[in-house]
C-alpha cells in the first residue's frame, strides 16, 4: 500500500504547496467561463481564432470571404475553363477516315 508522506518540520514546503493549490485553482476558475463561452461558438471559428489570433466577428467574416472566394473559383473553373472545344468534321474529313479504316476481319 502507498502511504501518504507527511512533512510537518518545513513551513516552507507547506507554504508553497498551499500557494500552488491557491494558484491550480484560481486557473481551474478562469478557464471554465471560458470554456463555457466557447462552447457556442462553432468548431471552425474557434480553429480561425485560435490560428490567426482575430476576433470571432473577423475570424466569422474570413471564413465568408474564403466561402465566396471559393464558390467563384468553382464557377469560373466549371463554366469557363473548357478552352477545348471540340471541332466539326467536314465531309472532306470523312473521307480520310473512311479510307484509312482498317477492316476488322483482317485483323
């Protein structure tokens, strides 16, 4: 069994512990108002936050501007980035092919 070990002679010792637990606990009550705050805003704010050190209401307003950012880059690429359009065959065109087709039975 592990016995707990009592140090009565030093009052340095004892002063110190009482003042760290005086310490650990004031910390433990700072940080649970804040936990509480936190808890309603959402997980990417927080991550933004927490990344570039801005307010909620900027880091709420980065994430919009990268949304819209995003959404604009989508459209561009989907509606304007076929540069390649396929080109009409002319009968003349035809022709060639159809000559050059090797028949498949001589394969």
């Amino acid at each position: 069994m592990e016995e707990e070990i009592k140090i009565d002679n030093n009052l340095e010792i004892n002063q110190a512990l009482k003042e760290f637990e005086h310490e650990a606990s004031l910390e433990q009550a700072k940080k649970a108002p804040e936990d509480k705050k936190n808890s309603n805003i959402p997980k990417m704010v927080q991550f933004i936050m927490k990344l570039s050190g801005l307010p909620q209401k900027q880091a709420e307003y980065t994430l919009l501007f990268f949304a819209i950012i995003a959404i604009g880059v989508s459209i561009y690429l989907f509606f304007f980035s076929s540069g390649n359009k396929p080109k009409m065959l002319t009968p003349e065109m035809i022709k060639q092919i159809n000559e050059y087709k090797v028949p498949l039975d001589s394969i």
